[in-house]
C-alpha cells in the first residue's frame, strides 16, 4: 500500500539560506496557516550559489526539529540530506528523534551528496557520483532497517553495522523514506530498492516524465517491487498570476529556470497532468521564500481544485482504491 494513499499533498521547500531564525520561524508557521501538506528544509552548509557564500546557513536537521517544535499540524522534512554528511546510524538517530519532537510529522530525504563545494569546504572527502550512489544505496538499506527493526546488520562495501539497535523507534510506522534522484540506472534503482516516497527535482514536463517512470517499473521488477507503492513526487518552480500580465511580470523576476507558469486554473490543469501520471506531491520551489503573493494563490486558487480533481486521477493511474 502507498503511503498517504491517494491524497494530493501541496508542500514547499524552504531555504535555509539568507534568513534570521526569527524570519525562517515566522515563514514555516505562515506556511503551516495557509494549509500546505509538509515544509521541507534543505541540507547544506553553505550557498550552492558561489556569488552567495558570504550569506547565512543554518544546519538542515537542527533547523527541522526547532521549526518541528513550533508547528502543530504540518508534517515537516528534509529535501535531501546528503549521504555523506553522516554515518547512516546518526542519520536515523536524528530521523527518529525529529519524529517524536513532531508528534509523528517527520518525513526524511535522502541523497547522494553533490555539491563539491561544501565538501572541500568542510574536508569531507568528495567521491566520484558512482562511489558516491554505490554508498548511498547501502545507506539507505540501513536507515530503513534501523527505523524498523529491533535490530540491523549490515556488511556491505562502504558500511558494516553489527546488530545495530535504533531506539525509541518513530511515532510512525512504516516511517516514510524520500529518496531524491534522477538517474534512471543507478539512482532509480536505489528508489526501487528503498523509497517509500520517490521525488523527481528536475521538475520535467509531463512528456519528460514518461521515461523516469518506465525506467522506475524496470527496477522495480528487478527487486520484485510493485512500482505502485512508491509515492511520486515532483519539484515546481511556479509562476503565477491571476491575469497574464501579472503571470508576465512574475516571469520577469524569475531567474527562468521556471517550469510551471501561468493563472490558477492554467497550473492546476499541469498538475491534474502529473496526477494522472501518479504524482500525488508537488513540492514548490521559491527564488525568494517569503514570495507570500504566490504562496496564497496556490493555496487558495490552485490547491482547492487539484486535491478534489487529482485525488481520483490518482487512484487509477496507481491503482489505489479511491476510499484510501
């Protein structure tokens, strides 16, 4: 069975770039108000951006437990912790803790770990992408064995766990595992493997998508795995007005890497697309996160519509049973 069933999930991911905690705080809680699913923090510890290293970057996880705290209804992630920040053990560690601090709200990401820069930056040892998908496929194996397990042991190539215990386990059972990835050999594989949640951050056109989803049912027949219960889910760049001049002047302020752009009713139409592909999570992307102008028009003008008309669209592209 797919976890969250056939419901349509609105979530955002937040920075953790250029903010005081004050103004990080204040914009989750805004988030929370408006009615979105799940606010994901990002993982890094500094700007991928190299025109932006002088500014300020709070720690993915850290951040997540105290916004965890604040909230009260919204689920609350990371989008995507990097392998090889940590031994998979603490990672699980902080998963579960993050758990309990939410009252059962903490869906964890994870990825291979890509950007170079950090890695120099904090003398983390930077791999080749194959090393570093190879480890990521067998961390991921232990983190999903270590939050649902009494015990885990593991002897692989990169990693060696020996009756491993991780207690308390999370509130949430099964505890829901994001895999990030776009390859369709190596890191499609791992999704098959390990992903209670698949998400897809390149944001491609419906017909782009196509292809990752043929090549996600391939492995998934390699593993033995019914594709269906792998949640889909996609990054947006939205762009959006409420008549086209004001969807041409946001296109203008945007940094055109874009891929959803238009008035309400014309987003939700390329949403209602990905529902009948199987995607039930949109999770939305901001040039400036406290875009509050967009935030409210998808909320109240797209949301409304795509979760009452997605939701069936859903069912049967996934074969999900419409009651679940």
């Amino acid at each position: 069975m797919q976890v969250f069933g056939n419901t349509i999930r609105f979530n955002v991911q937040a920075t953790t770039r250029g903010w005081t905690y004050q103004q990080y705080r204040d914009n989750w809680l805004r988030i929370e108000a408006l009615g979105y699913d799940v606010c994901y923090s990002v993982d890094h510890f500094v700007p991928e951006n190299p025109a932006m290293l002088d500014s300020p970057v709070w720690e993915g996880p850290t951040i997540i437990s105290a916004m965890a705290a604040q909230t009260t209804r919204m689920r609350c992630g990371l989008m995507v912790a990097g392998n090889t920040y940590r031994n998979p053990g603490i990672l699980a560690k902080i998963a579960c803790t993050i758990d309990h601090i939410s009252g059962g709200r903490m869906e964890l990401g994870m990825g291979s770990g890509h950007t170079e820069t950090e890695h120099r930056m904090y003398d983390i040892p930077y791999y080749t992408r194959g090393k570093r998908l190879r480890m990521f496929a067998e961390s991921a194996k232990i983190v999903r064995s270590l939050v649902r397990n009494e015990t885990t042991t593991f002897e692989g190539e990169y990693y060696h766990f020996k009756e491993a215990r991780c207690e308390p386990k999370p509130l949430q059972q099964p505890f829901p595992l994001l895999v990030g990835g776009i390859g369709e050999q190596l890191s499609m594989r791992i999704v098959a493997e390990s992903a209670d949640i698949w998400n897809n951050w390149t944001s491609p056109s419906p017909e782009e998508f196509a292809p990752k989803l043929e090549a996600l049912e391939r492995h998934c027949a390699d593993v033995g795995r019914d594709p269906r219960e792998i949640r889909k889910s996609i990054h947006i760049k939205p762009v959006i007005g409420v008549t086209d001049a004001e969807v041409e002047e946001q296109a203008k302020k945007s940094d055109g890497r874009h891929r959803s752009q238009g008035t309400p009713d014309q987003i939700a139409e390329t949403l209602l697309q990905y529902c009948g592909q199987g995607v039930g999570d949109f999770v939305f992307m901001f040039d400036h996160p406290g875009d509050y102008r967009t935030l409210e028009l998808l909320a109240n003008e797209v949301a409304p519509r795509v979760r009452a008309e997605g939701s069936a669209l859903l069912s049967k592209s996934a074969g999900i049973p419409a009651s679940a």
